[in-house]
C-alpha cells in the first residue's frame, strides 16, 4: 500500500540517482531555482510525509491541465468532448504541426492546444479567480498566480502557444485568441508547495463531494494516456500510474484509491519531463508493484 512506503527509501534511490541519471535542463526561461533543488510529498487520506524544500513554492505549469479538464467537466458535462479530443499526441506537447495535421482539432486537454480550447471557456463563468476559488475549496490548497513567472512568461513571445490559438481560432474552436492565452497563461503560473499539488491529486485519487466519480475516472484516463506527451505510452507500461508533469519541474502521479505522489525536480527531459520525478515513480511502482509490467 501506498502509506507503507519507508520515506527511508526514496532517500536510498535519491542517493542511487545522481550516478544513474543523465543531466538534464531547467526550462530557461523560468526564473531559476537551481538544477539541485528538490521536493518529494506523498499524501494518503491517513497518511503523509515530505522530503527536500517542502516549503518551496513553485508554478504547476502543466501540471494544472488535469485539474482544468476536471473544472471543465464539471461545469459543461460531456459537451467538454465536442471542444477537444482523447487521442494522445504523436508530438511535442506544444506541437503545431501535430494541430494542422488533425486541421484545428485539439488531440487531448493534456497538450497545449488543448488546454488552451478549455481555458477560453472560462471567460464564460468569471475567469481564473473563479477557477482557483473552486480548485482551493475542493483540495484545501492556497494556489495562487505566481506573478513573476507570469511576467517571465510574457517576457518570451513563446510562438508555438500564440500560433495555436490563432490556430485554434480559424478552425472555429475558441472566439479569441488573445483571451484564450491570458486565462491559459495565469493558470499554468499558478504556484503551490509539493503537499498542495500532491493533495490536488487526492482529488483524482479518491471520492470527493464536489467530484463526479466518472469525471474522476475520465481525468485519470487522459493523464495515463496523454499527460506525459509523446512518452505517455512508454511510461503507461513502466509506471502505470496515472501522471501528469510541467515543465517547471512537477510531477504529479495519482494511485487510485490509494492517494497521490508529487515530485519537484527542475532538470528535464527531451520531452519536457523531470527526469529525477520519472526516475522516482519507477522506483516506487516497481517496488508496490503498480506498473503492468511486474
């Protein structure tokens, strides 16, 4: 079970990883924290502990994407389906290429395209604050705007994102835009500590009053099939795990029925993943026996 794993171990494979992991990069254009810094929460309904700088605070970035999916279906049902789809991507999370191919039609709400169709949504029900009210009452978390990341963030002009909306917009799928990136852009600086976004994941992993158990289950679906971009297959089978990650150095993974793990380590992947965070959740899954593969 998940509240029996020693916190003695992740320190033996946190001490085994710097000689078995390749470097990898910070996001530069983030304001940087250091390549060494690191954060660890494990949180059961009965149960939690935290390793590393557990007061540190940090934007989710991508990682909120399940939780505005999850928003998403709770305000619009299934009309959600009818503005983005359930395929994973065959490319990068902030593919162009990827949204001509499919002729403006969002693959998933765990790439950026996709999440971008949903934020335009919230223009019709109040916009961000609304958002994090709801997020904040459902998890117990203190999430907020992270507004120097939100500044480093219009400091890069960042095409790739604007040239999906417009994208997006020719193909019929949001009205604006330059609304879209707005609201896209502040919930992805949304800042937290690693409880906060580890308990964020308890609302996938458990029953909630305020969560459909169905809308539980179809997020859980999306993050084990897409949250990882074009790795997701990979690490459906190494992991097996739902898990969503951000190019700010989050990883987030849901054990269903059981609670959440979060990991907060800045050096990325190609794919824009936390190498020391994926490293991690392989350890663990292998250990409690959660991946497909044994």
């Amino acid at each position: 079970m998940l509240g029996d794993l020693d916190p003695a171990l992740i320190q033996e494979w946190l001490k085994a990883a710097s000689a078995e992991l390749p470097q990898g990069e910070p996001l530069q254009r983030l304001p940087r924290v250091g390549s060494e810094a690191f954060a660890f929460a494990l949180v059961t309904p009965k149960h939690q502990f935290t390793l590393g700088r557990s007061n540190l605070r940090f934007p989710l970035m991508s990682a909120i994407k399940p939780f505005l999916l999850l928003y998403a279906l709770t305000l619009w049902q299934e009309q959600v389906w009818t503005w983005v789809g359930q395929r994973p991507s065959d490319y990068p999370y902030n593919s162009v290429l990827q949204l001509t191919l499919d002729q403006g039609w969002p693959r998933n709400p765990m790439i950026n395209s996709g999440a971008i169709a949903l934020a335009s949504q919230l223009a019709h029900v109040g916009g961000v604050a609304v958002f994090q009210t709801w997020l904040n009452e459902c998890a117990g978390t203190q999430l907020q705007v992270d507004q120097e990341v939100l500044a480093a963030v219009y400091r890069h002009p960042n095409w790739q994102n604007r040239t999906l909306a417009h994208c997006l917009v020719e193909s019929g799928r949001i009205a604006d835009a330059g609304v879209a990136l707005e609201i896209y852009n502040q919930v992805c600086c949304f800042q937290g500590t690693i409880e906060e976004v580890a308990r964020l994941g308890l609302l996938l992993a458990l029953p909630h009053d305020k969560v459909s158990d169905r809308h539980r289950q179809q997020v859980n679906v999306l993050m084990l099939t897409c949250g990882l971009y074009e790795d997701s297959p990979r690490y459906a089978l190494e992991i097996g795990l739902p898990v969503k990650s951000g190019v700010s150095g989050v990883i987030l993974a849901i054990v269903p029925r059981q609670g959440a793990i979060a990991c907060y380590s800045p050096p990325l992947d190609r794919s824009g993943n936390s190498i020391l965070g994926l490293y991690l959740l392989q350890r663990i899954s292998c250990h409690l026996g959660l991946s497909p593969l044994g």
